[in-house]
C-alpha cells in the first residue's frame, strides 16, 4: 500500500495557490496543492514560489519518499545580513532640539532615524552623527574654525569630508571648549545632542518648545555606519 495524493487528472487546475490567510483557516481548494504529472511527460512545469529563504520545500508524490529542497546558505546570508528595515513614523511630539523616542535594543542591530531636513535626507543614529551643513546652519561663517576645533578637543571623530561622528562626553579629549569658545558652549552642546536620538524624559516639566515630526525608523545590522 502507498499514499497517492492525485490518482486522478484535474480539469482546467488554477495557475495560483492560494495559501491560507491564517494558520487556522482551511485550505480553499485542497486540490490547488496538487500538481499534475506523468510518466510520459516531455515538458518540465515550473513552479515560482515566494518562501523564506531559510525554508524548506517538501515535494510528496505518493510513491519516492518525500524530497525536500532548500537554497544553500551561501546564496542568501550575506544578502540577510544586509537588509535594512525602515518603518514610517509619524506624527512623532519632540522637542526642537532632537528627535526623543525610547526604543527597544535589539542584539547586532542599531535604530537610525531619517527624515528630510530641507533639501536634504538627514540620519540620526542612537550614538550621534554630525554633518558640516547642521553647523553652517548655526554658525555660518565660523562653520570650518568650528568644526576644525571639536576634532581637536575630541568632540567629533571626523570620518568624511563634511560627516563626523559624534565622541561621548564621557569619552572627550577635552572637558571644555577653549576660552575664545566659550560663548558657544552651550550652542554647540545643544547642536551635538541632537545629533543623537534621545530617550523619552518621562519627567513631568516644560522642557521649551515641541513639534511634530515625521520620518522613518531604520533598524541596520552592525555597529552604526558612518560612512552611508
């Protein structure tokens, strides 16, 4: 005795399985699974399939024993490993001096925020990326003197010609900006952190004026990449 799933050749079979929608509903035609072969067949059929790569696909024709197939490990890890995922966040109440949203830490993952700053698609990660431009938008002039200056005192970690990464107080060369910048200290301070994303101050305060913000969420593999 064997199991034969198709003894019997099916008129007109639909081109399209239709998988359930849920794990609980019932299949909508059992037969729609079932493709019809023979023994005299000259023609291959070809089958194309949405699954999960890391999936494998059972063949059951009722007589060999059932075969699987699977794509081989080395054809798609790299290409997961690469896959960025960004999720539309809007509307988003933050203060004007960054974007604040408590998120979740994901192991071998980092969040970014990305939104349109003007002309141009501005990022900020959870560990803080300055661009040249954030500066002239502040200090014009003094844009290079400035920028030249927080590399010195260990505040920024330039990694491009107009991108920097951001140094952790902590972390920072000097504690303090030299005498001829002081005036700036705090501007720059405030320029620097919001150059990060922020938790959420879940004090009750007033903390200066908010706005509504919209822009996208993305979750990258790997430490933070500077140089995107």
């Amino acid at each position: 005795q064997f199991f034969a799933p198709q003894t019997t050749p099916l008129a007109n079979p639909s081109k399209v399985i239709v998988p359930r929608k849920k794990a609980g509903d019932k299949d909508i035609d059992e037969s729609q699974f079932l493709l019809p072969l023979s023994l005299d067949q000259t023609q291959p059929i070809l089958l194309s399939m949405l699954v999960d790569p890391r999936a494998k696909v059972h063949a059951n024709c009722g007589v060999l024993p059932i075969k699987d197939i699977h794509i081989p490990p080395d054809q798609y890890k790299k290409a997961l490993q690469n896959i960025q995922i960004a999720f539309l966040s809007t509307p988003v109440l933050t203060p004007q001096s960054g974007i604040h949203i408590s998120l979740p830490k994901e192991p071998g993952f980092n969040w970014s925020w990305i939104e349109i700053d003007g002309q141009k698609w501005t990022e900020t990660s959870t560990t803080g990326i300055l661009r040249k431009h954030q500066l002239e938008k502040h200090f014009e002039a003094q844009t290079n003197t400035i920028w030249v200056m927080l590399s010195q005192q260990g505040w920024i970690e330039i990694t491009d010609l107009d991108k920097a990464s951001v140094v952790p107080k902590d972390q920072r060369a000097s504690a303090k900006l030299p005498d001829s910048f002081k005036g700036l200290e705090n501007q720059i301070e405030l320029l620097l952190e919001s150059t990060k994303i922020n938790a959420f101050d879940t004090t009750a305060r007033f903390s200066g004026n908010q706005e509504i913000k919209e822009g996208w969420l993305k979750l990258s593999p790997g430490s933070f990449d500077t140089s995107s």
